[in-house]
C-alpha cells in the first residue's frame, strides 16, 4: 500500500514537475507520452523551422527594400519588370520545400491510422455535458462528469491548478498497450483530444470514428473537448489516468467486482 | 445612334442627385452606392468589434465575470457572422462600385437598379440578423460555422431567421457579382484589353465568380437545414438516417472558396498601392493574374481541410493535405511579386504604403500558419485550438482589413476631394499594427499550448496569454474609432486634393477631379 502510495507520489510528481515550470507561459506543443505524439511532435518542429526560415527571408527582404530604396534618400526608381526566369525559381522552389513537408507528414499519416492489432478496446461517447467510456471487453461502463465547484468558476473561492480539468471518474488506461478508440456522441458534435496523445478526434452522433494510441508513461493526462457543442463546451474536461499494466489489472478487478 | 447619346449626354448635365433621403433611398449612382455600402460596413464593423470586445473583457481571466455561457456562444457567433456578411464582403462590394467604374472609364455599373437592390437587401438581412439578439432563446450560438446538429435539432428559434437572413444575404450578393462581371466585361474603355485592366479590377473579377459559384451551395445548406427543422427531413440527423459530416462537406465547400472572396479584392488593392508609392510598375502583372486564378481555382478542392479530424479516409486526408499544400505556390508568387515590386524603387509610406506593407508582413505570418495548418497529422493537434483562431485573424485582419483601409487612405481623396491627416493616418495604422500583434500574436501560444477555441472560460495555465490578448484586442478596437475621425475630419477640413494626389498613381481613376463628379467617362476614355 505505502508503495502504491509512494509510487503514485513520485508518478505525480514527475508527470507535473516538467509541466508546472513554463505552465503559465506554454508556448509549444506537449511532446507527449506516446510515440506517435512525439512523432507528431517532431513532424510540427520540422514545418515550424522551415516556416520560421521562410519568413525571416521574406522579412528581410522587405526589411531592406523598405530601408535600402527610400525616396528620402534620393532612391531613383528602376523600370524593370517580368523575368522568367526568377519567376519559375520562386514557383519551383517553394514546391520542393513543400515536397520536404509532404513525405514525412504522409509517413505519420499512414500511421496514425494503422489501428489494427489493438490490445484493448475503449468507446468514448460523448454527451451534453460529460463522457462516457466504455471498456469493450469488460464489463465496464461509466461516466466522467466534471467537478469544478461553481464557486471557483464564479471566483467565490481560490482556482485549483486543476481548474476546469478535472473530473469524478477518470479514465484508467494500461501503459505500454495498444489502446483503440471508438468515438461517437449521443447528441451534437464533440471532440476528444488529449494533447498528450498527440490527436483529437471528432465525436459524430451516429457514426463511429477511431483512433488508437500507445502510452510509454504511467501519470494523469488532462484533455478537452475540441468541437462547440453548446453551453458547456468549456467544461467537460477528460482526465486519464494512465497506470502500470499489473496496477490495470487489479483496477480492472475492482471494477468488475463492485459491478457483479 | 451618336445623336441619341449626346442629347441623352445633355440631359444628364442637369441630372444631379436627388435632394434630400430620396437620393440615397432610390439612388441608381455607382458612387452614392458605394459609399452607403462602405459606411453601411463600417458600422457593423463598429457593431462585430463591440462583440469581440465583449469576448475579450470576458476571456480577460479565468472563471466567468460578465457574461454567461449561452450569451458568449451568442457572441462568438454573432461577431464571425456580422463580420464576414456585414462588414468585409460589403465593404469590398462598396469599393468595387465606387472603382470599378471609374478604373475601366464606365459611366455607371451596368445594372443601376439591380445595384441598389443588392445594397437595400444587404441592410434588410443584416437587420434581420442582429434582430435575432432581440428574440426568445437568443441570438444563433452555434459558432458561424452552424455545424448541425448543433445549429438543426439543437439549435434556437431564432435559428429560423438567421436562415432567412443568410438567404437574404446571399441574393444581394450574388446580385454584386452578377453586377461587377457585367461591368468590367461589357463597359471597357475602347482599348482596355483584359490584360490591361487593374489588377483591382481583375480580382473583382475573379471573385465575382467566385460568388456566384458558391452563395448558391450556402443557400442550399441552409435551405436543408430549414427543411430539418421545419419539414421533418433528415439531411443532417443521424437518428433520422441523414449524415451530420454531410453538412460540413456543404458548408464548407462554400467556406472555403469565401475565405478567398474576403482577400482576393485586398490582394487587388495592394497590387494598386504597392507599385503607386514603390514608383515603379509591378513586377509581374501577367503571373499575379495566373497566381489569382489560381488561387480561385484551388480553393474548391481544398474544402476539406477544415474537417481533418472528422473521420475522412486517409485517401481523402493526403489529397486535401497536398492540395492545400499547393496553395502556397501561388501565394507565394504574389508575396515575392510585392517584394519585387518595392525592390530598387523609390519608396515613400503615406497611410495606404504602411497598410499595404502591414498587409504584406502580417499577411505572410498567417500564410505560414496556414501551412503550418495543412500538414494533416499536426493538425490533430491545431485543430480547433487558438492556433487556428491566432491564424484566421492573421489572415483577415491584416488581409482583408488592413486592404480595406489601405484602399480607404489611397481612394478617400477622389471619394471625398480632401486629404486626410497623414499624421493622424499614420497613428491609426501604428495602433492598430500594435494592437493586433499584441491580441493575436500570442494566441499562437495558448492554443499550441493546449486552448481550445469558442471557450468561455479556460484552465489557469492559459491565464496570462490571454490578459495579453486582451489588452492587445482592445487596443485594437479602440484604434479603429480613430478612423471615423479621420474621416470626418478630412471631409469637414481636409486640404483640397488634386486629381492625382500621389505622383506615383497610375490608371483611369485619376484622371477624372477630386472629388469624383457625381457622373464620369459619359464619354468613354481611350486607353492606349
């Protein structure tokens, strides 16, 4: 028990420590507990950087025609226009660079929708203004309602870190398992998006969408709902808690029994 | 038939507008319209402004301070609605009838009556929109983009009218485009071949079809949304057999291609000022024109690309990724097409040259967001974060917006036979410069950072951004005041302007006096 409780301790701790230093300023994205988000997370890096080299070219070049040929400086202007040449460089240059971002994001594509093989199986329904999960293969099924009290949402009490974060029952989900999503709504459109897990998916009344991840780390994950789907948008948060296979099954265990 | 036309030429000496609320009412004058569409657009950019200031005083921290859930869906709503139909489509439509004319040495558009239709109908749709705040259940909450079945079975009454009202909208619309094509095909200076005409008026031209193409695919989407709620059709409810992802398909095959009616005429405007305070002609004429058409063209293969997380097979994933992808070629034509233009000029930066550089800087940021956007795996990410609402504002306000008062500025002294005050031009385009940076600059953060967009309140960790944008927002609204008074002030007091009052402008409309006479080219021009 001590342990569990000591191992939860530093679980805790390690998941939030990284998190809370630039918390207040984050200006990137998450990288992510699964391979498939650092994936992501790299594919994001790489278009950034070659977008911040565009611009910075882009600006100087106007930075300098802007100070270089000013009239004030007795600038005369010249007459030239139409060049054939610089004018296929500037179109076929831009569509190599275009070609660079392509195959890799098409590579991460094709994975990201490989959910085959998957070890476990989870449906995520999404309502008016809660989730449901239900674990396919077991005999689990409940609902994840937020829990902020109104106070700190009306600023009658002090905001918890967790502020429009957390939920009564959060998911609980193995590490190191190939977890495949099914995600649908029972009412309007919603969407389920983990930052963590490098993807959203919308959540369509009547149609069942799916995605799939893999998590390396055990720690809470804290996620939103993407898609305006009425007055509550803003609160119905999703926490997953992402435990330690053997830790799974004994939460799995504890479930079944409370429900038979 | 020569004599017909002089003794009609002869009476129109005596013709001047009629007295009184008359003239504005029955007008048929090209000038007197655009001017109603301009002033008209610019009050419900004051009326859209005032929402997003709303939004901005409440996101100003986190927890909810002024206004409630339901009334903030309202306003998100009603801010994109109100721009996009009521301020940047007819304040484009207000420049179009005020130069086109005049930059192709027309006498007048080529349907008058068709013209003052489409503007009467415009403020008969706009009124019908913002009455809705006003009804039972409240304003349309469902985001401008209505995705059933949020906006169908889960949407207010009021959802009714704003039906109407779109319909309303879109007719008057379509009218101006059918109105400009007349226009600029039929009513041509002897002389001014296609590939002599302005490059403002070739966007028009292209936009026009643009609208024409695609107000009748918005007028069907919300056609079946009304027979949803009224007729007991499911086109949109799943319960009833009917596809809600069909009604983003729809929407956006519309939404897409609008997006480039909203900049395509901006992209017009900086091609006019750029090479008028540069003093040097632009670079590519002929390629612009390629890249515009372009541009037209791909947007109606590219509508999916706001749906990426909506469950598309992955063949359809690659195709609007690269098509989107694509996209950026041509842009970046006219990006470097600018740049070339300025290079080795001989530059000066009246208010319209900082606008259209503002545009060219500003506009470049959101551009590369937008390839930032297209690439389909990140994009699980961005989707529907405040990366996307940080991009969309970059693209439109500094695109079209920043092209509107530049085009404002440059025009202003043939609308109006008086100079506006540079100094105070030049403080209006600094503010609102700063203004924006500050408000959406760090939106890229937070939404990166995990924010997603039409919140009403956030988690804390997103807390200090968003004070920033706040204070940047309304800065920017503030600003904007700034230009009612410099208007005001230039027509009360303004110096005289010449006919051509910047030595580097070039084409038709400067050859007629300041201000405009209220009939011009009766007599065509020749163009060489």
């Amino acid at each position: 028990m001590s342990v569990q409780a000591l191992r939860a301790g530093a679980l805790a701790t390690a998941a939030t420590a990284p998190a809370t230093a630039f918390a207040e300023w984050g200006v990137n994205l998450p990288q992510g507990v699964t391979a498939m988000s650092n994936t992501i997370y790299d594919l994001h890096m790489w278009v950034f950087w070659i977008c911040v080299v565009i611009g910075v070219g882009v600006f100087l070049a106007i930075l300098w025609s802007v100070l270089a040929y000013r009239r004030s400086k007795g600038a005369e202007p010249a007459h030239f226009h139409e060049n054939t040449t610089v004018e296929i460089i500037w179109t076929v240059i831009p569509f190599l660079i275009l070609v660079a971002m392509a195959i890799p994001a098409t590579a991460t594509l094709v994975d990201m929708y490989d959910s085959s093989d998957a070890e476990l199986e989870i449906k995520v329904t999404g309502y008016q203004w809660r989730w449901q999960y239900e674990y396919m293969d077991e005999d689990i099924s409940f609902f994840s309602s937020p829990t902020t009290p109104s106070a700190e949402q009306n600023n009658l009490s002090k905001k918890s870190d967790t502020y429009n974060l957390e939920v009564n029952n959060p998911l609980v989900l193995p590490v190191d398992t190939k977890i495949r999503f099914l995600i649908t709504s029972n009412d309007v459109i919603h969407s389920w998006w983990v930052p963590e897990f490098g993807w959203k998916q919308d959540a369509i009344p009547g149609f069942i969408n799916k995605n799939w991840t893999r998590i390396d780390e055990p720690g809470t994950y804290r996620g939103l709902c993407a898609e305006l789907c009425g007055q509550g948008h803003a609160f119905m948060p999703i926490e997953v808690k992402a435990v330690p296979k053997d830790e799974y099954r004994e939460w799995v265990a504890e479930q079944t029994g409370e429900d038979g | 038939m020569s004599a017909v036309a002089d003794a009609h030429a002869v009476d129109h000496d005596h013709h001047g507008p009629a007295k009184g609320i008359a003239r504005w009412l029955f007008t048929t004058n090209h000038k007197d319209i655009g001017t109603m569409y301009l002033v008209f657009s610019f009050t419900m950019f004051l009326v859209g402004g005032a929402m997003a200031m709303l939004i901005r005083a409440e996101l100003f921290e986190p927890g909810m301070q002024l206004i409630q859930p339901a009334f903030y869906n309202q306003m998100t709503t009603m801010h994109g609605l109100i721009m996009v139909f009521g301020a940047v489509m007819p304040a484009f439509v207000g420049l179009a009838n005020w130069m086109i004319p005049l930059m192709v040495g027309a006498p007048d558009m080529a349907l008058p009556r068709l013209n003052n239709w489409s503007f009467w109908l415009l403020v008969t749709g706009s009124l019908i929109l913002v009455s809705t705040l006003f009804m039972d259940g409240g304003a349309p909450n469902f985001g401008w983009t209505f995705y059933a079945p949020l906006s169908t079975t889960y949407g207010p009454d009021s959802t009714t009218f704003f039906i109407f009202a779109i319909h309303i909208l879109g007719i008057s619309s379509i009218m101006g485009a059918i109105n400009v094509i007349a226009t600029i095909i039929n009513m041509r200076a002897p002389g001014m071949t296609f590939m002599k005409m302005p490059m403002f008026v070739w966007t028009w031209l292209i936009t026009a079809f643009l609208l024409i193409a695609v107000l009748p695919v918005l007028a069907g989407v919300v056609t079946m949304m009304l027979m949803d709620i009224h007729f007991g059709t499911a086109f949109f409810d799943a319960a009833g057999g009917g596809d809600p992802v069909l009604f983003q398909h729809v929407f956006w095959f519309f939404g897409h291609p609008e997006v480039y009616i909203m900049i395509l005429p901006a992209f017009g405007v900086i091609s006019q000022i750029i090479p008028a305070f540069s003093r040097k002609p632009l670079f590519g004429y002929t390629s612009m024109v390629y890249a515009v058409a372009a541009i037209a063209i791909l947007s109606f293969l590219v509508w999916a690309h706001h749906m990426f997380t909506v469950g598309i097979p992955i063949a359809g994933e690659l195709f609007f990724m690269y098509a989107t992808m694509i996209i950026a070629v041509p842009t970046g034509v006219k990006i470097f097409n600018w740049i070339s233009t300025m290079f080795r000029g001989s530059l000066t930066f009246e208010t319209p040259m900082l606008f259209a550089i503002g545009f060219v800087v500003l506009f470049t940021v959101g551009g590369l967001s937008g390839v930032m956007l297209a690439i389909a795996p990140a994009d699980f990410q961005y989707h529907d974060t405040y990366f996307v609402v940080a991009h969309f504002h970059y693209v439109l306000i500094p695109g079209a917006i920043y092209g509107i008062f530049a085009a404002v500025y440059y025009w202003l002294p043939k609308w109006s036979g008086r100079m506006y005050s540079e100094a105070l031009g030049k403080t209006h385009f600094w503010l609102s410069f700063i203004g924006l940076n500050v408000a959406f600059f760090p939106m890229h953060f937070v939404g990166l950072a995990g924010m997603p967009r039409r919140y009403v309140d956030y988690p804390v960790q997103f807390a200090n951004f968003n004070m920033i944008s706040s204070i940047g927002a309304f800065l920017f609204g503030i600003s904007q005041l700034l230009l009612v008074y410099i208007v005001y002030r230039a027509i009360r007091s303004g110096n005289k302007a010449p006919a051509r009052p910047w030595d580097g402008a070039e084409g038709l409309e400067w050859t007629v006096p300041s201000p405009a006479p209220y009939h011009t080219f009766e007599q065509p021009p020749k163009v060489d």
